[in-house]
C-alpha cells in the first residue's frame, strides 16, 4: 500500500514538473517578442461625386392631382437637364414623394407641399460642381431646389485600405528594428498583427474617432491606419 502511494506521487511529481516546465516555455516563448505600432497614411483624391437634394411644389389641399402632375413634370425635366450634360456612369434615383401640411398664422392648412428627394451619382466630378453651384439651367425651368448637397467618394477604396495596411506592417518592421539596433538582436518573423480603425478625413485633418471615420465633406482626402504588431527577436 505503502509503495502505491510512493508511485503515485512519483508520477503526480513527474506530471507537474512537465506541466510547469510547459508553462515556463511558454512564457518565456510569449516574452522573445517586440511589441510595435505601425503607422501609414496617404493623401487620395475621390472619383465618384453624390449630389442629393429636394425638388418641391405647393398645392392646394383640393388640387393635389395638379400637384402631382407639376412636380412630375419638374422631375422629368430635372432628368432632360442631367442626360443632356452626357455625365459619366450618371445614376439618377428618386425617393418617394412626401406630404406636409402648410398652416398659416391661425394654425389653418390649405395647402400641401410635395417634396421627392433626388440622388445623382456620377464620375463626373466637374460637371456635378458646376450643375450644383450654378444651377441656373434649372431655375430657367422653374425646377427650384430646397436644399443641396454635394458628397465625394472613391471608387477603389478597398484597394487603397489594403495597400495601406501593407504600408504600416512594413513601418511597424522598421520600428521593430530600431528598438532592437541598440542590441545584439535583430527582429524576426511577424507573430501577430492587428489593424486599427481607418481614419478618412480631410487634408490636414486631425480629428479621430475610436469607431474610424469617413468624412466625405471635401474631394481630396487623407486615409491613415495603425497596427498593433508583434515580431519574434532572433
């Protein structure tokens, strides 16, 4: 009986010293490594150009089929107006017509106005600006704007992203290395890494949010990106 528990503890020992010999491995493995963050950016410029806006028309509460008839009419004009330009890849989208009621000073409606929001893309960026900035095209055809608003974007973004993470892993190398150059190691194979947030801003922007962000404010833009990475030392 005696001896039985002599083997048993033997074996429990030689368990444990295996099982802490393990743990010591890895945590020495775990700590060979240099901690970086790397860092890229790049200025770009948009190639796609969102223009949206409202096109309205006030109608007496008892003539709204009118109504209907004359902002049709001023959409398809608005449509005549944009084909004729001969905008590259143009898409027009139109959103559902909306109703609100006009009161007057005593809180009395007799009239409704009939707004439908426009969308127009396009890789015409110009052609867009001009239409936008001077649209006198549109007054003369009585087609009026509420509001209007201009958005850019990019086309190869996804492209961009990926070169940009490729540039901040290689910046993250080379920081590696200066942390090392004062020692008689060098930096080995990249063991893990972990891309940040995107940052898309304005030119000379410093602004930064922990979600990313993507102004589309301005055509040219800055798209920056950390990563967090980790290299062995040789």
């Amino acid at each position: 009986m005696e001896s039985s528990n002599k083997l048993t503890l033997a074996i429990g020992l030689v368990i444990s010293s295996l099982i802490l010999g393990f743990f010591f491995y890895v945590s020495r493995n775990e700590s060979n490594t240099v901690k970086v963050v790397g860092y890229a950016s790049e200025s770009f410029e948009s190639d796609i150009i969102r223009w949206n806006f409202n096109v309205t028309e006030i109608s007496f509460n008892q003539d709204l089929k009118n109504g209907y008839a004359r902002l049709n009419k001023k959409i398809n004009d608005l449509k005549n107006i944009i084909n004729s330009n001969k905008l590259e890849d143009v898409e027009i989208i139109l959103k559902p017509i909306s109703i609100n009621d006009i009161y007057d000073r005593d809180g009395i409606t007799n009239n409704k106005k009939l707004s439908q929001e426009v969308l127009i893309t396009s890789k015409s960026l110009e052609q867009i600006e001009e239409l936008s900035t001077n649209p006198s095209i549109f007054i003369e055809n009585n087609v009026l704007f509420e509001f209007s608003n201009i958005e850019y974007y990019y086309s190869k973004l996804d492209d961009l992203k990926k070169e940009l993470l490729g540039k901040a892993i290689i910046n993250a190398k080379e920081r590696a290395h200066e942390i090392l150059s004062a020692t008689n190691h060098k930096v080995g194979d990249l063991r893990t890494a972990r891309s940040g947030v995107f940052q898309i801003t304005e030119p000379l922007s410093t602004e930064v949010a922990a979600y990313g962000l993507y102004s589309t404010a301005t055509k040219k833009k800055n798209i920056k990106v950390t990563v967090s990475a980790d290299f062995d030392i040789d």
